[in-house]
C-alpha cells in the first residue's frame, strides 16, 4: 500500500497520512458509482433534494472543527477556512430547489406524431480541483451533480486529501452506497480518471497548462469536460472613481487567500491621473497585513500553499525587478510564528515593463502588478494584454462610462463600482485561455444532464 503524507504549510507538521489509489482502485470506485445512480435517479427530484439539505445540515453542524482542519491543511485564516465553507454549502441549497424543477419537454410535431425530451444524469463525474479553495471547487460541482442524478468521484490535489476525505464521509451518510468517493493521487491518478469508460463528464479547475491536456485527453475519449483555469483579471481604475471605496475592494481580493485565488484582480491597470494617489493609499493598507499561521487570531493572511508555489512567485517578483519594476514589500518575513512555513510577505510590482513576466503570466500569491496607463484606450488594450479572461473590474463614477470600457475587456465576469465577489446565483467561467463552460447558476445543473429525445405515434383512435 502507498501512502501520501500531508503537511500544514505554515510550519510542515504531518497531518495524516492517505492511501493513493491505483488504477484498480479506480476502476472499482467508477463501476460503484455507476450501480449506485440507478438508486439515486429512481429517488425522485424532491426526495434528492431533501438528502442535499441533510448533507447541509449535517456539514454544518460541523463547521468550526472543519474550518480549523481547513485551515491547518491549506493554510488560509480559519475566518477565510469558514468563508470557504460556506461556499461549499451553498450550492446545496440552491441545487435542492431547482433539482425539482428540471424537468424535460413534451411537444406537438404534427401528423399525428408528438416528441419527448428528457433530461438524463450525463453520468458519473469525474471532478479534479486543485488546493486554493479545496472545499467551495468541490461543492460547485458535487451539489449540481447530484440534483441531476450523476455519481461523482472527487480528485483533490494531492497536498488537501484529507478536509475533501472529511466532506465526502459526512455526505456519504445520505446517499447511495459508492455514489461519491475520493480518488487521492497526481496527474497519473487524475488522467486515469478522465479517461476511465464509464466516466461520463469531466469537471476540472486548474491550471491553464494541465487544463489543455485534461481536455484534450477527454476528447480523444469523446467526453465533455467543462475547464475552469487560469486568471490574470485586470482592475482597471478610471481617473474619476471613488478611490478609497477602490482601493478597499481591490485589497479585499487581491490578498485574500494570501493572494491565491483564480478570479482576483491580479493587475491594476490605473489612469496616471491618480496613480501616485492609489500607490500610496495601498501601501498605507499593505503595511497592515499580518502574515501569520492560520490558526492564530491576530493572523490576517496565511503561507502559501507549498514550497513550490512561493518560488514561483519569488521568481517572477526577481524577474519584474531586474527588468526595472519597483517592487514595494515582499520578501519573507521574519519570526518565530513564521520562521518554518512558506510566507511570504505582499507586494506591490510598480511599472515592470511590457516584457516582465507579470504582464503575461497569472502571479498566484499577495503581489499586485500596477500598471498606469494615459488613456481609457490603453487601459482597455492592456487590460486584455494575457492570454486569461477570466474576471474584470473597472472603477468609475460616470455607470456609461464603465460600461464603455467593461465591454471591450475579454472575461466571463466583470464587476463595475463594486467588490469582486462570485455570486452562486450567476454563471461562472472564463474566456480564452481562462476556461471553457461555465459552472454555478442554472447552468451547472444543465451541465450535468444530458437531453434524449423521443419521438412517438399518437394514438389515432
Ligand atoms: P493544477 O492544474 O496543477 O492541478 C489541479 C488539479 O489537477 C490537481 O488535483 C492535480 O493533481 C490535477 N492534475 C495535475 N495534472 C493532471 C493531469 N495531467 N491530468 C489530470 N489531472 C491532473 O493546478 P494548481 O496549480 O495546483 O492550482 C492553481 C491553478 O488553478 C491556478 O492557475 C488557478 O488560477 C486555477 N484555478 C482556477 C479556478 C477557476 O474557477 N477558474 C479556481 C481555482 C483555481
């Protein structure tokens, strides 16, 4: 048997211990959930939707312990750990609604022939997401799959098995026998689920780069995977905004999560106007944040998730640097609370220029690229300078103008004069390289089913 061992990331502790699994493993877990939705489908959209509730419930019951587990494993605050949660239980209670109203179509095609469209599970689901939010990722896809009648198996990234493995065992007491498992291991691991037969659906977030070989692996499989990727979401900050209410908002998400967050402004794109103003009221703001394990009060941000993940950021910091950006903050901070996990303290990276990594690449931790701009054209072009179009805020106090510029950026969410923040009632998802399909809203149950249409003779008599 191999195991996986995983550690606290603010200061490498072992937490527990999980077993990978095999491709043998893999095969029993799909042929269980496949058995176990005929159990689930025959319950009937009201009854399921009772068993969602109960799964609410009972998770919630829980929450304190969960969000120090989530916590200690991730390394976010425990007050962002509660806010995770609740992102997690929340499309439990939007799905029990609308599972009940999903129903198919019955039509008149003339010539004594009518026609009936039914709504079918797509299958079981195979759903990979990555570390940053190991819990809401999984309750976007888990609580829309089950409305619509799918097994669904989970991949956690391999450094979060154990809140996922938590989740899963409270949940399981509601349902079907096999209808939801965990799948712990790497990419390996991950493409034999995508590519297991029985697997109807792939429902992936995570990076660009592993989301192209995610989907190209299911195509060659002939199925359907929705890809939520990459982001490097423009702030894009108009000379007559409101300019605290901005810079308020804009370190609200950009350092939330310790800056780890696919749909967060990652580049203030700021008319130069005001740009000296805004520098100086997010440095007076930057100064407050207190790096700081998880688990601790006065903590306002935690480590990064890895080793890996903060040299990466490192790297690119170097890199805007030797190219001539000012860099303000930074670095690692030095204490005792702090001395052997992975923090990093926030930054600012001030006018790198067009060939710094940061203009092109997503920057996954507390440092937010500020780029100024003479016109509201340049503000637009650079907005859309990446490859990502995954989220957008533009600030102003003239609504038309906004708009006006809102509209010429690439990104499948955008937000004008207010805080950056994803709403379970409305799609969700990226443009060009930040993603296909979307997930939350009506959309992600729709997701989830497949239309089989049947055509019949009516009875002449
Ligand atoms: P990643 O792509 O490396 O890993 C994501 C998941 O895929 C993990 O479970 C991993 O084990 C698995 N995986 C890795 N290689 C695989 C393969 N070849 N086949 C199948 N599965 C494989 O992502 P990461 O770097 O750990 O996570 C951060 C990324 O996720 C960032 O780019 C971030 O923007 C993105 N993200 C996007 C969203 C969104 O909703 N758009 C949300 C959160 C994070």
């Amino acid at each position: 048997m191999t195991t996986l061992s995983v550690h606290a990331p603010h200061d490498r502790r072992e937490l527990g211990r999980v077993e990978l699994d095999t491709a043998a493993s893999i095969d029993a877990k799909v042929r269980a959930a496949t058995l176990a939705m005929r159990e689930w489908a025959a319950l009937g959209p009201m009854e399921r939707g009772d068993r969602l509730l109960a799964i609410e419930r009972d998770t919630r019951d829980q929450l304190d312990d969960l969000a120090t587990a989530l916590s200690l494993e991730q390394g976010k605050t425990v007050k962002e750990a509660r806010i995770e949660l609740e992102r997690y239980l929340g499309p439990f209670r939007q799905y029990s609604g609308l599972a009940t109203v999903t129903g198919g179509l019955s039509l008149d095609l003339g010539n004594g022939v009518r026609a009936m469209v039914d709504q079918r599970p797509v299958g079981v689901v195979a759903a990979i997401v990555p570390w940053n939010f190991p819990t809401s990722l999984f309750g976007t896809k888990l609580a829309p799959a089950l409305a619509a009648g799918c097994g669904l198996l989970i991949k956690p990234a391999e450094t979060t098995p154990l809140i996922t493995q938590r989740l899963v065992d409270i949940a399981r007491a509601h349902l079907p026998e096999g209808l939801l498992d965990v799948v712990v291991g790497g990419a390996e691991i991950g493409q034999a689920l995508v590519a297991h037969d029985l697997v109807g659906k792939v429902a992936f977030t995570g990076s660009t780069a592993v989301g192209r070989e995610v989907a190209a692996l299911a195509g060659r499989h002939l199925k359907s995977a929705s890809l939520e990727l990459g982001g490097s979401d423009p702030f894009v900050l108009l000379e007559d905004a409101d300019l605290r209410a901005a810079v308020r908002a804009l370190m609200g998400t950009r350092y939330y999560n310790a800056g780890q967050v696919c749909v967060a402004p990652k580049r203030l794109v700021v008319r130069q106007e005001v740009a000296d103003e805004t520098i100086a009221l997010l440095e007076e703001r930057l100064a407050r944040i207190v790096p700081g394990p998880g688990t601790e009060p006065g903590s306002t941000m935690g480590p990064l998730h890895t080793e890996r993940t903060r040299a990466a950021l490192e790297e690119q910091l170097e890199d805007a640097a030797a190219r001539g950006a000012t860099i303000v903050g930074g670095g690692r901070p030095h204490d005792e609370a702090t001395r052997s996990g992975w923090f990093v303290s926030p930054s600012l990276i001030i006018d790198p220029p067009a060939d710094a990594r940061v203009r092109s690449e997503e920057t996954f931790g507390p440092a937010l690229t500020i780029l100024r701009v003479p016109d509201d054209a340049t503000a637009i072009a650079v907005a859309n300078e990446t490859p990502y179009g995954l989220g957008a805020s533009v600030w102003s106090r003239a609504q038309e103008r906004a708009f006006a510029v809102a509209r010429q950026i690439d990104a499948g969410y955008t937000w004008v004069n207010t805080l950056g923040r994803v709403y379970d009632e409305l799609p969700f998802g990226g443009v060009k390289a930040s993603g296909l399909g979307r997930e939350h809203g009506r959309e992600a149950l729709e997701a989830f089913l497949a239309p089989r249409s049947y055509v019949y003779a009516v009875d002449a008599r």
